[in-house]
C-alpha cells in the first residue's frame, strides 16, 4: 500500500509518500520480489535524557523513542516499507525544504 499527503508550507506544496507492503512482514522475511535477505534499513533512536553529574545518560528503560523509517532490498531496491516523515527528513537534510 501507498499513501501520499499533501504539504503546504505557504512557499511550496509537497507531495511526500508512505509505503507499506503487506507482502512483506518484516526483516525475517526474504523481499517479496526477489527473494534476497539483505535490506538496507533506517530508524530513529531517541528517548528520555538526563545530565546528571556532567554525563548525560539515555535512558531508554523509562521510555523508547524509537521508530522504523525506511527499508529497501539491497539487490533490488525495492522500497519494502517508508515512513511518510522519511522523504521530508531527507529533504530537510539536503536543504531543499527550510524550517
Ligand atoms: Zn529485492
């Protein structure tokens, strides 16, 4: 399944899309469309942070913040599952949209 929004910044409208393939369960799974088991995948990682002596610490047993944003096959590049946010990171990265 994909899904696209709309973005209006009030300077551009921008399309991003979301991908999830129900073929495809998870990185135990081999792609659906070519059968490979290698996938290059990104995730955020985040969570409470606390200084506490001069050191900050993660604390990720108090809460978890963490959340898939793409994963596509190595060998064929199918896009398997992406996160809407992930285009607009990505976009935000690479300077084409200001915030
Ligand atoms: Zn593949």
């Amino acid at each position: 399944m994909e899904r696209t929004w709309r973005l209006d910044d009030g300077e551009r409208v921008r399309t991003i899309t979301g991908v999830r393939r129900p073929d495809w369960q998870g990185m135990t799974d081999p792609c659906p469309d070519c059968g490979a088991r290698a996938f290059r995948h990104v995730a955020t990682s985040g969570g409470r942070y606390e200084c506490v002596d001069g050191v900050v610490t993660r604390r990720t047993d108090y809460w978890d913040a963490g959340a898939d944003l793409l994963t596509q096959c190595l060998d064929c590049d199918a896009v398997l599952y992406k996160h809407p946010a992930f285009e607009l990171c990505v976009a935000i990265l690479d300077g084409a949209v200001k915030w």
